[in-house]
C-alpha cells in the first residue's frame, strides 16, 4: 500500500468540497393527483352522461325489485307478517288479558305485569286495607266527628291507591319489553308441547323397516318443567319480535326516519332464523297436527319458508 502523501496547502484542499445545495424557500413538492385526490373529486370530473346512466340503470333496478317482491307476496304471502289471525293480533296488547290464548273463565286467566294475577292484585289490596287502617283511640280521647273523617280521607285515600297498582299492573300501560316478555309466556303456554302433547297427535312413526339390522332408538330423556326449545315455541316467539319489530319500523318509516339499518338488519335475521326452523320442522313433522295448528294459529304463508327471502 503506498504511503499516504500530505496535499499542500496552497491547492486549496478545504475548497475542494462539494458545494452545500441552496436552501429554496418555495413549496414542498406535491404528489400525484392521481393519490391525492378523492372518491368525491373523481365523481366530480366524471362525465355527466355517465353519472346519469348510473342512476338510470340503478332506478330501473330498485322498480324491478319492487315487482319481484310484489309478485312473490301475491304468489307466496308476506315472508314477515304473513296473514292476520287473532293470535297475531294479540300480540300488540301481549294477549289482550287473555291468558294461553284461551276465554276468560276466571280472574286468573287474565294477565297482568310483573307476573301478577288478578287474584293476587286483590288480595293484596285487601291486606293492605287491613294493615294501613287507622288506630282507634282510648274511649277518653276518642272525637265521633274525628274519626268520620279520618275514616272517609283513608277510604278515599285507599281507593287512590288501589287505581294507581291497577294502572301500574296494567299491560295497556307497560313498555313494549314487558309486552314482548308476556308474548313469550303465552307462546311458551299456547305452543309447548307440555300442553300440546295433550290435545294433538304426535307425528307418524319411523318405518320399520328401515330399523332392520340396526341398533334401537334411544329412549327420550323426559322433560322436566315446560317446553321452552321445541321449534314450535322458537318460532312462535320469533314470530311476536318480529311483529313488534316491524310495527316499530313502520312506525319510524311514517315518520321519515328511513336510516334505522340496526334495526332492519336484526328483522333480516330474525326472519331468516325463523325461515331455518319452518324448514326443519316441516321436514320433521311431514305436515302433521303439530305443524297445521302452528301454521293455522300463527297465519304463516309459503313465503315465510319458501325460496329466497329479501328484505
């Protein structure tokens, strides 16, 4: 390696650097329009014949769709509501005072709030009565016109609480959770097979021959408390949400609240849910007494099962 050699000075080493850039006092450069820019930009430089042939195509597509549905619900019924019956109906005043659907016969078929019956509304009113009556005085203190109207303010007074436990047990008066909480009582009462097993014939039975060679069914475990699971009480609660749930969209499209997407996703999905179960159950039961009186009760049409539903 050859030793290092001294530059001299007079060559000027220490101007022999490289000369700094000149600080530029204009802007930073910018980047491409084509990253800066935004989807609004881009819709904005568009050809107007183009964006008018979008809303064209996408019109013509929302009028078709509206004609497919209105043929589909004339062929098939309405896949949310399906037809009226009175069950249905009841559904708005969670059973009308009706308890499992059936006639009024005594005071505890009737419903009320916070689990209560009529009998024990009364018979609380009536201990009450006896616990809150006002002391007698000793025969020296005792004044007639007094206790007249002492007596008179506390029946008065009684009779004002009395009529405000009948408006806070009153289903008129309740939030709709409190309704849809009765509505699944009575679903649970009118459809479990606790009570149905009782009055309908069960489905007909496997073919024999089809169990040759094979190992013998397992018995079923017996139930123990009231059907809540069958597919029957499902879809039956499914049924009562999804009439609250569309009469409260109803009531939100009338007052142009259009962008309620919660609460139509959830409606999607409890109709496609109660779709799978219509499914299941009428490949189970093979058009049996069970289906024909949920069907018959509950006013479901083909469309609720049927083909492709869209919302």
């Amino acid at each position: 390696m050859p030793p290092r050699i001294s530059v001299p000075s007079r060559l000027g080493v220490s101007s022999l650097c490289l000369r700094p850039a000149r600080a530029s006092n204009g802007p930073l450069p910018l980047t491409s329009v084509a990253n800066a820019s935004t989807n609004a930009q881009k819709r904005k430089h568009r050809d107007p014949y183009a964006l008018a042939q979008a809303r064209q195509r996408k019109l013509a597509n929302e009028v078709r769709q509206a004609v497919l549905k209105k043929e589909r619900t004339e062929a098939l019924g309405d896949s949310v509501r399906g037809k009226t019956t009175p069950f249905i109906e009841s559904f708005d005043t969670a059973g009308g005072s009706v308890a499992a659907g059936t006639p009024i016969t005594s005071a505890n078929d009737a419903l009320l709030n916070f689990f209560l019956t009529p009998d024990e509304l009364k018979k609380s009113i009536e201990n009450s009565y006896e616990l809150s009556a006002p002391i007698p005085q000793p025969e020296h203190l005792r004044d007639p016109n007094k206790e007249k109207e002492a007596k008179e303010r506390y029946v008065r007074e009684h009779a004002v609480a009395a009529e405000a436990l009948a408006r806070i047990t009153n289903l008129d008066n309740a939030s709709q959770k409190e309704r849809t909480r009765v509505n699944i009582r009575r679903c649970i009462e009118s459809f479990g097979r606790h009570n149905t097993d009782l009055t309908l014939k069960p489905r007909a039975p496997t073919n024999p021959m089809l169990q040759e060679g094979k190992a013998p069914l397992p018995e079923k475990t017996p139930r123990a408390g009231p059907d809540t699971g069958s597919s029957e009480v499902q879809i039956s609660i499914l049924t009562a949400k999804i009439r609250a749930l569309a009469n409260q969209m109803e009531n939100d499209m009338s007052g142009k609240d259009t962008k309620d997407k919660i609460n139509k996703r959830n409606l999607r999905l409890m109709v496609h849910k109660r779709q799978k179960l219509l499914r299941y159950l009428r490949k189970k039961e093979r058009g049996g007494e069970r289906w024909q009186n949920l069907i018959e009760t509950l006013g479901l049409t083909e469309g609720t099962w049927k083909g492709e539903i869209s919302l």
